[in-house]
C-alpha cells in the first residue's frame, strides 16, 4: 500500500501567502451603526458575527448585513493596516461613501476592489 504524500513546506508556504483578503462592512439597522472587519472568507464572517457567540463587539446589533465587501490588493497586513486606518478616522460619512456602489476608493484606499455582487 502507497503511503499518502505529505505536501511539501514550499506547497503549503504557497498556499498561505496566495490568500485573498476583504475588507468588509456590515450594517445594523437595530443599533444604526456601522461594522469594518477584514477576512479571507467575509461571508463566513457575517454569519459568524450574526451566529457566533465570541463577538462582543457585534452581538449587539444583530442582524448585521454585508453592504460592501473590497478584495485587498496585498497580503494579510494590508487589509489590516486598511481596516485600522478606516476604524481610526471614525467617519460614518468615509463609510458611507464606501458602500456607494459609485464611489472610487483613492489614495491610501485606492488598492481596495469592490466586489461587485454584494449589494442591497
């Protein structure tokens, strides 16, 4: 009998640097506010923060829903650098302007792509 392949580390370094990241915003029409989070999975995340039971942050406000959802161009960092930075101007109007579908992130937002198909 053929015993299994175990990947080798370059495939498995490859596999975790070949990543996509999102920045994601969620609403909460309950409490009226706003959410920003990054994730590789941002679907699983809105279920997470609507279901889960470790989100002190959102448990609040649900239901949260996905208004917009941005494919970082980058690693991991880079969508945690842009995620702090939209936290940190605590700008409901910068948020806003986020989830208008004809709004064009620039500057410092300019590597985020919208994901076209998450919309209300």
């Amino acid at each position: 009998m053929m015993e299994a392949q175990k990947p080798c580390i370059n495939t498995v370094l490859f596999a975790f640097y070949d990543m996509t990241f999102f920045i994601y915003v969620l609403y909460s029409q309950s409490i009226n506010r706003f959410y920003v989070g990054h994730s590789e999975d941002p679907f699983r995340r809105l279920t997470e923060h609507n279901f889960g039971k470790h989100f002190k942050s959102t448990t609040h406000g649900r239901p949260w829903i996905l208004k917009a959802v941005f494919e970082v161009k980058g690693e991991r960092g880079d969508a945690l650098k842009i995620e702090k930075f939209i936290k940190k101007q605590k700008s409901r109007a910068l948020i806003e302007k986020l989830i208008d579908s004809n709004f064009t992130p620039q500057d410092f937002l300019a590597q985020l792509v919208r994901v076209p198909h998450v919309r209300d």
